[in-house]
C-alpha cells in the first residue's frame, strides 16, 4: 500500500502492519504539529477513520491500495466550524420555530420527521462549542456550560416522551418556550466565540 500525508509519499507508513497502526502515526505526526486529520481516501474515495480502520484486507505492503491523508491546523479547522456553526444555528431556531408551527397548526406528519434532524443538528452544534472554547482565550464557567447543555438534553428526552404519548400540543409548547430559548442562548455563545477568531491566526 502506498501512504501519502498532506501530497508527500511516506515509504516507512507504507511498511506498517495494518490500518490501525498507519491511522496512529498519521494521527501522532499531526497532534504533534498542531494539526488534525481533515481527510482520509482510498484511491481516490474519501472514506472515515473508522472505515479506514476497519480495511482488514488493505494491510501489508503488497495490496496495491493508495491512500492519502491530509492534514490540517487545529484553528483552521476551528474557524471554519465556527463559521458554519453560526451559520447553521440560524437555521435551527428556524428550524425549531418551524416545527413548533406545524405542531400547533395539526400538522403532525409533516413536523415528527424533522425531529430527528433537529436533534442531530443540536449534537453537532453542541459538539463544535465544547471543542471550540477550549481553544479560546475567554474565562468558562463550567457550572453554566453543564446547566446549559443539561436543560438541552433534558428537553430533547422530554419531547422524545412527549411523542411517545402522543401529547403533540405539549410537544409544540415544549419546542417553542424550552427548546428554542436554549438554542438561542447556545447560538449566541457560539456568536461569541466566532468574534474571537481572530485570535485563532
């Protein structure tokens, strides 16, 4: 297998013994640096870590497989997530602000689907703002973090019931006076954050 890193072929990872241990030294070489791994592909198809990881049948030298990975600095990669977690959380109060509507107009076919979508989209807002701050030269009341992602997951598992008994009225309450006043608290801190790139050069 050949191993290419950030379009510069690297004859000794090509010699390691399976997946596992290239991805380690990949990721090794570029925590090192102040870097993390952006992108992963097998001749030519971009595939996960896990996946990668997983390609048993492509260890040993001899298999005839290219892959290549780019890396890519910590606070780039932050400040593009940053920029479309702004972004993105305009559209998920919308979002939010719109399913709530749909409850309350008896429209519960068309609102139930976006439920999960909604709860993906707040995974992954939350997950950006936890690694972002960390990062980032401003002081953290832990206290306030865990309450504020708490009362999240409490309203996402209480809609989840809410469902379950079929309660659509309470639902639409719960997504339009909980849910949506946490996501524009969260909204705003990631807003906050995303000022601050300029500490990120």
């Amino acid at each position: 297998m050949k191993v290419w890193v950030d379009n510069q072929e690297r004859k000794e990872l090509s010699l390691l013994a399976s997946p596992e241990e290239i991805l380690a030294a990949v990721n090794e070489e570029a925590a090192r640096s102040g870097r993390v791994l952006a992108d992963i592909r097998i001749d030519g198809m971009t595939v996960d870590a896990e996946v990668f990881g997983s390609l048993k049948l492509m260890a040993g030298k001899e298999s005839g497989h290219t892959v290549a990975f780019m890396l890519t600095p910590i606070r780039t990669l932050l400040r593009e997530s940053l920029d479309t977690a702004v972004e993105y959380s305009q559209k998920l109060m919308a979002g939010t602000e719109e399913a709530a509507s749909k409850f309350e107009c008896g429209e519960v076919e068309k609102a139930l689907p976006t439920l999960p979508c909604l709860f993906d989209g707040l995974g992954w807002l939350i997950g950006v703002y936890d690694r972002s701050r960390t990062f980032m030269p401003v002081p953290v009341r832990l206290d306030e973090e865990a309450a504020m992602t708490g009362k999240i997951l409490e309203t996402l598992r209480l809609l989840v019931r809410l469902a379950d008994e079929g309660n659509f009225a309470a639902m639409a309450q719960t997504l339009r006076w909980e849910l949506l006043p946490s996501i524009k608290t969260l909204a705003q801190r990631v807003k906050d954050l995303s000022g601050l790139r300029a500490g990120l050069q």
